[in-house]
C-alpha cells in the first residue's frame, strides 16, 4: 500500500468517525432540546398552578378584609356620655 492510499483510508476513517460523532451530537441535542421543552412546559403549568392559588388566597383575605370593614361595631356604653 503506498502512502497516498494510506492517507486516503485514514482520511476516510476520520470523515466517517466526524460524521457518526456529529450524528450522535446531533441526536443528543434532540433529545435535550425536547426535554428542555418538557421540563420548560411542567415549570410553566406549575407556575400557573401557584399564580392561581395566589390570587385565590388573596381573594379570599380581601374578601375577608372587606366583610370586617363593613362591620360596625356596637357603641360603646360609657356612663358619662350622655347620662343625665
């Protein structure tokens, strides 16, 4: 074998191992970019879910709040105001 062919048979083993490492970095990315996306949605739904239980407790104190002001409460009974 002379050196050309040996050039040109290890060239063509490092395109073939740059091509399967770049198909399997390619997989990999992929699969991460997808489970970004999965991970990315759960934290989105669980945001949702924590937003909306804050504003229904703040609701509900403000309701709370709101129902206390409107009470009044009774006059105070005090035997010298008013007494004859």
């Amino acid at each position: 074998m002379s050196l050309e062919e040996n050039v040109k048979d290890v060239w063509a083993k490092v395109t073939n191992v740059a091509s399967t490492a770049a198909e399997k970095t390619k997989d990999v990315a992929v699969v991460a970019i997808d489970k970004g996306k999965e991970l990315a949605g759960t934290a989105a739904e669980k945001t949702k879910e924590v937003a909306g239980t804050v504003v229904d407790k703040t609701k509900e104190v403000t309701h709370r709040a709101d129902t206390k002001a409107d009470e009044t409460p009774p006059p105070a009974i005090d035997g010298s105001a008013g007494s004859e």
